[in-house]
C-alpha cells in the first residue's frame, strides 16, 4: 500500500500530522528570524554566510517526523504539544545536520536532497560543514532554552540533553552513520558465504543506530519535558526503537524501487556498495520484518491505552512502512 492511500484511509492522522508539521515550520522560521536579529543567547549575529546555509537546508522541506513524535510523546504523557516546539525544532536542526553531512562528498556524495542542490553544491563544502557543525550545536541550545521555559530543574534539564546528546553522538546516530560506512564495498558472493553472520549483526547495529537512535530520542525528548514515568519513557523507547529499524527498512526498500522523482535524490545505495535489508534478504522478507516491526510497535504503545495522542503514534507507526517516499 502506497503512503498516499494508507494517508486517504485515515484523515484524522492526515490532519495530525499537518497541523503539527506546520506548527514545526512556522516555529523554525521565528527561531531562524530570532537568530539574525536578536539571538537568543549573548553570542554576536551569525555571519550571513553560514545564516544562509543554515537556513537552506532547515527549510527545505520534508516530513518533519521527529519534531512530530516529539510532540506526540509529550501530548501521551499529558503536555500540550505546543509546549514542546522548540526541542521538536531542535532534533529537526539535528537531523538536518546528519543529511547535510551525509551529502558531503567524503560520505555519500549526493548532489539532490528533496529534489533540490544539495547543501554543499549550493554553498561549498567548507560552508556545509559549518552549516552542519552551526545547526548541531545551535540544537541543544534551543533544547536548553525550552527546558527553561517549563521551569524544569537542573537533574531534568541534564536528563534532556543527554537523551539527545546520546541519540545524536558516537552511541547513536553517529555510530551507525560509521558503522554504514565500514558495510560498503561488500561483495554479494561474500554475502552468501561465512560473512553473511557478520553481516546480519552490522546491518542490525546500523539500523538500530543510524536511524532508530534519533527517532527514539525525540520520543523520550518529549516524555521527559512532560515529566512521564520510567514506564512511559520505557514504552516510548521501544516503540522508538521499533519504528526506527522499520523506518530504515522502508528507506532501504524505496531506495531500491521507488520513484527517484519523487524521493528527490539520484543514485543508490546499491550504487555505493552499501549493506541494506533487501541485499540480504531480498524486498519481500524485508518488507514483512518491517510489518512485524509495526506491530510491535503498537504493542509497545497499550500502556497508554486509548490516548488519541497514542493513536496518532500508532498511524505513524503504519505511515512510515507504507509511504512512498
């Protein structure tokens, strides 16, 4: 079922995911203002020069799917989503900081990313990494300054951070990110020879951490601005978890028969060697381990019962397996 359909079928998610997306954009637009004019730190104006690429790429459109988690874990823990914008912007400046890096020409070396020049054919690559560099950091910032706001104390605070912190870094999404770069190059014959054991057990670990690792953190993010239970927080990272690997999954699928218009990208993960579910263990088992991941992940959700919050959750959980792009 394509995402388009899968989205027909539930208006109600439609509508949730929209509202909050644009909820998302309006707020990163006020930030980026905030940020040119009266910054909201005493640190001196940013150069335009990185402003804009910074700018660039934060806006360039997509699904906004972890400042939206973000939101939902805090509304199934009893917070307003609103009340959580700013750290919902601040993992989306993290996970703009990833594709703009991932792009570079020392990692994947992609000149599309949503259909439009990527970060560093538009600005150069030194600007890029800066960009990168400018939105990681900028993140924790806003993330602190939302924690504030809601009066959390000093142990909270630092809880915050360091979900994000550990989502982000060499435990997270930084690890996978190597990690994938230590698969390419394998070749199909060693694949099916004394490596295949090896290979499942990396292909995992990448997918657990590359992607999965942020999504996770976003949820506990939200849960812990809203002050949730150790057994909330626990459902949220398994669900996190569970949505991350089959998030992955999709992409590793789409990367191999969708629609590059649509994906907005050129080449493929197969072009660079990389080690993906369906290398391994071809489109149809993949697309039904991505299935079992699903549902998984609602059942990790029946803490919360019949929260509409946690149905949103629960129609993500679909959206992201049956998107189609």
């Amino acid at each position: 079922m394509k995402a388009s359909h899968a989205m027909r079928q539930n208006p109600p998610l439609d509508r949730y995911l929209a509202a909050r997306a644009s909820l998302v954009e309006r707020e990163l637009k006020l930030l980026l203002r905030a940020r040119g004019k009266a910054p909201i730190s005493f640190l001196a104006p940013v150069p335009k020069s990185v402003a804009r690429a910074m700018s660039y790429s934060l806006l360039a459109g997509g699904k906004r799917l972890r400042p939206v988690l973000a939101m939902a874990a805090a509304e199934c823990c009893g917070l307003p989503g609103r009340r959580v914008l700013k750290t919902a912007c601040a993992l989306e400046m993290i996970h703009t900081y990833s594709l703009i890096h991932d792009d570079l020409p020392a990692m994947d070396d992609d000149d599309l990313r949503r259909g439009k020049p990527t970060s560093h054919k538009m600005f150069g690559e030194a600007l890029a990494i800066l960009a990168g560099d400018g939105l990681l950091t900028w993140a924790f910032e806003v993330a602190a300054l939302n924690a504030r706001e809601l009066g959390l104390g000093g142990a909270a605070c630092a809880d915050l951070i360091g979900v994000i912190a550990s989502g982000a870094g060499a435990r997270g999404m930084v690890g996978g990110q190597a990690a994938d770069i230590d698969a390419e190059g394998w070749k199909d014959s060693e694949l099916r020879n004394g490596r295949r054991g090896r290979a499942h057990r990396l292909l995992d670990y990448i997918h657990t951490h590359k992607t999965a690792a942020l999504i996770t953190a976003s949820l506990e993010a939200g849960a812990v601005l809203a002050g949730a239970s150790g057994a909330r927080r626990r459902a949220l990272r398994e669900y996190g978890r569970c949505v991350g690997l089959a998030f992955q999954i999709a992409d590793d699928i789409l990367d191999r028969v969708g629609d590059k218009r649509k994906l907005g990208k050129r080449g493929s993960d197969a072009d660079n060697g990389k080690l993906t579910y369906p290398r391994l263990y071809g489109i149809d088992a993949s697309r039904a381990l991505a299935r079992d991941l699903t549902g998984r992940a609602h059942a990790a959700l029946s803490i919360f019962k019949d929260d509409p919050a946690a149905g949103a959750l629960r129609g993500l959980a679909e959206f992201v397996v049956t998107r189609d792009k």
